[in-house]
C-alpha cells in the first residue's frame, strides 16, 4: 500500500491509500496509453482495464461515465489530460518512497514524452515502430511499454526518426517500407525465417537485421519429430479411425513404421535443425544433413546438395531458410530420389517444397508420407491431400507456445537494449 495525496477536483486535502490490488504493469500501461498519452489504442480496452480505470477513478474521485452501456474507455479519451498527469508523477514519487524504490526508478524512465505535458513528464524509453499486418499481433506486447515507447503506424510522425522497428511475423519489409522510415538502424524480426524481409536492400542502407534466434528451436524440433512419428506411426489417422466408429467394424488398422533406425537428412543445420538432430539421435535414427556450408562443429555426415542427402535418407525434414536460393529446394528429382517409402517432413516455410510436386508424387503413390506445418499458399492447402492418411497437416503451429513466445519477448528485449546501448545485438539474423 502507498500513499498519494490527491490535489485535483473534488477533495483537494483528502489523501487516498493507493490500493495495491492493481497491476503494476496494467497501472503502466493505463498510465501511458490514457493519462500521459492521452489516447487509447484499443490494445487495453478490456476487463483489466476497465477495472483500473474505475479503480482510480474511484480512487481520486473523479468523474466516471454513469452509462454502463458505454465503455469507459470513451469517456476518457475526451477527459481533459493534465490533472491525470500529475497524477502518474505523484503516483510514482510516492512509489520512490516505499520499498518500490526500483519500481519507481524504471516508472520514471517509462514515462511518455507527450508534446502537450511537455513541462510536466520526461520520456526517456527509445522509440520503437511496431510494424505488423492487421491479422498479426506481437505476443507479448505489453511487456514491451516499459523499456520502449511504441507506435504502430508508417503514417505517423515519429516514423522519421525512429531508429528500431519490430517486424512482427510474416509482415513484409520492403523498399517501400524503408523509404518511410529514413532513420532506420534495425529491424527486430519475431520469427525465425526472414524471407518476408528485404535483407539485401536492409544490407544496402546499414540497417542491421535480426530474428527470434534460439527462442523457437526447440518447440520447431518437437513438433517436426512429432510430425515425423505422426506420419510413421499414423497417430492423426488413428485417431480419425477410432472417432469415426470404424475400429468395431473394420477391426485391425494397418500397421505403422518405427522411428529408430531411420536415416534421416536434415535440409538447414541451423539452431532448429541442430535440435532435431539430437532428438532424433536419441531415437536411434542416424542423422545427416545438408545446409550452405558444412558445419565444422557438427559431426553428421554432410551432403553439399539436397539430391545427393535424399537418395540416402529415409526421410527428409525441411528446416531451412526460404531464399532465392532454396525456393523449390525439394523439386522433383528430390523426390524421386527420396524414393516410394521416403517421408517428407516440411517445418520451414511452403516455398522450399515444389508444392504441386509433392501433392503429384502423394496422389500417386510416389512418396511414402508427409507431415506438413507449412504450405505454398497459405492458409490455403492443396485440397487433394485432405483425403490422404499417410499425410499429416497442419497450420503452420510448429513456433507457437506460451514458452516460446516468452523466449521471444526476452530476445526482442535483449536485442533492442543492445543496439540502443551500443553492444553486440543477440541475433543476428544468419542463412543457414
Ligand atoms: O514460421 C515461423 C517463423 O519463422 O518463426
């Protein structure tokens, strides 16, 4: 509990316990976002947030928008700001007070630097340009307030000066992009594939690039080897076998392949395809591997191009970046050479894979299975695959848990804190 006194309308010597009950970090955000900022993006127009607002309102006796039918939010947005202002300031010092010393300490750094309260508040956070496709939102966002200031907006003013931008998935960053954005020093990507970006053009103006780095590995490995075990085993189609009432009729279902003692090619020795290595190791399969450049740390066989990988694979897993150079990269001769019982396992991006080919060489019997997280055209899926069981689809899932979204906020922090300190960035983006 911390005490503020309240100045504004109303009671001007009363003086209110600040209730501890709140989120520190709602608190923030609502501080920025509608009393500092003066302005309510949508991003906290919530229970949470409604909460809070009534909170302090009641708090400091002011006034609150007796229609319940309408959101509160509304009613804010066409509140006067300056007395909320000084608010926050009090609010915060009386934090600085108390054993919140540290709470304070970054709360005054977090401040919002807002023409209009100019003499009032400092803002001392770097500026960052959240770029994102309507359909895209960064995990995790709100995380963020308290070390950056954010927009989201090409159109806006701060986009001549701002020096980082955050490419939150698949959105794309090209020349047009950068041509908003005259002061820009670093893209931050959220995902681990950057093909969506313009690198060389980003390599032409000095604009450093990176990705989520280790955040996602893991999680993509285990869903490619669940992927794997899935087709082999055929636990998807099982599954529809049971639900649909045939188990009584038809008895048996057909036998599934073990996983131990396959060979298996991974295609892109990158963090992901490292750590599908070592779970399929432990399964027993042998592991080779084609990328760009042979690894001298790794100790699987490598193979400098993808034909020469499959004709002695069992299976191939997909991991790689999507390039000019790795577009197609599984063609048709890839698939031949994989040969009838070969099982193709695709975590990367649609575009490595010759789409039409593989639904072709499935259709017929050509190819012995595939378990795919990515497509061509997505969310669009080739609809001839929607009746095969040797082949396990999926919508492009593999990077996604809380735990990975976690991981990826501590790598955008860690690379942001980096560059606007001048070290080392965490994750530079490399091509595998
Ligand atoms: O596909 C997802 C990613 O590249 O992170």
């Amino acid at each position: 509990m911390g005490k503020i006194s309240k100045k504004n309308r109303g009671n001007p010597s009363k003086e209110v316990q600040w209730s501890s009950v709140m989120d520190d970090a709602l608190v923030d955000a609502f501080l920025h976002k509608v009393i500092i900022g003066g302005r309510v993006n949508g991003t906290f127009i919530s229970k949470a947030y409604n909460d809070i607002v009534k909170e302090l309102v009641e708090k400091f006796n002011m006034e609150i928008n007796k229609d319940k039918s309408k959101p509160i939010a509304k009613k804010w947005m066409t509140t006067p700001m300056p007395n909320y202002s000084k608010m926050a300031q009090l609010w915060a010092k009386d934090r600085a007070k108390g054993d919140h010393a540290e709470i304070a300490k970054e709360k005054r750094a977090r401040t919002i630097h807002d023409p209009s309260m100019a003499t009032e508040v400092e803002d001392h956070r770097p500026l960052v340009l959240v770029h994102h496709l309507a359909s895209f939102k960064l995990p995790l966002q709100d995380r963020l307030i308290p070390h950056f200031r954010l927009f989201d907006s090409l159109a806006s003013p701060e986009a001549s000066s701002v020096r980082a931008l955050i490419c939150v998935g698949p959105t794309p960053v090209t020349v047009d992009t950068l041509d908003h954005l005259p002061s820009l020093r670093l893209v931050v990507g959220s995902s681990a594939g950057l093909d969506h970006v313009d690198l060389v053009e980003c390599r032409r103006r000095g604009i450093a690039v990176t990705n989520s780095g280790d955040a996602y590995s893991e999680n993509v490995a285990d869903y490619a080897v669940a992927l794997l075990l899935d087709v082999l085993r055929r636990l998807s189609a099982a599954d529809r076998f049971v639900r649909s009432g045939l188990w009584p009729q038809q008895g048996e279902y057909p036998l599934g392949c073990k996983l131990g003692g396959k060979r298996v090619g991974i295609v892109g020795l990158g963090s992901i395809g490292y750590e599908v290595a070592k779970r399929l190791v432990a399964f027993g399969c042998t592991v080779a591997y084609n990328s760009r450049n042979k690894k001298p740390s790794a100790l699987y066989p490598y193979y400098a191009n993808v034909h020469d990988l499959a004709v002695n694979s069992d299976v191939l897993i997909v991991c790689c970046a999507l390039t000019n150079e790795t577009h197609h990269i599984i063609n048709k001769d890839v698939l031949t050479a994989l040969g009838r019982e070969g099982v193709i396992i695709n975590v990367g991006r649609g575009a490595l894979v010759d789409e039409k080919e593989l639904v072709q060489f499935l259709v017929q019997g050509e190819i012995g299975g595939a378990g795919l997280d990515v497509f061509e055209n997505e969310p669009n899926v080739p609809k001839e695959l929607f009746a095969l069981d040797n082949v396990v689809l999926s919508p492009h899932l593999a990077v996604s848990t809380p735990e990975s979204f976690e991981a990826l906020n501590e790598v955008i922090i860690a690379n942001l804190k980096a560059f606007f300190s001048n070290k080392p960035l965490l994750s530079p983006f490399q091509q595998e």
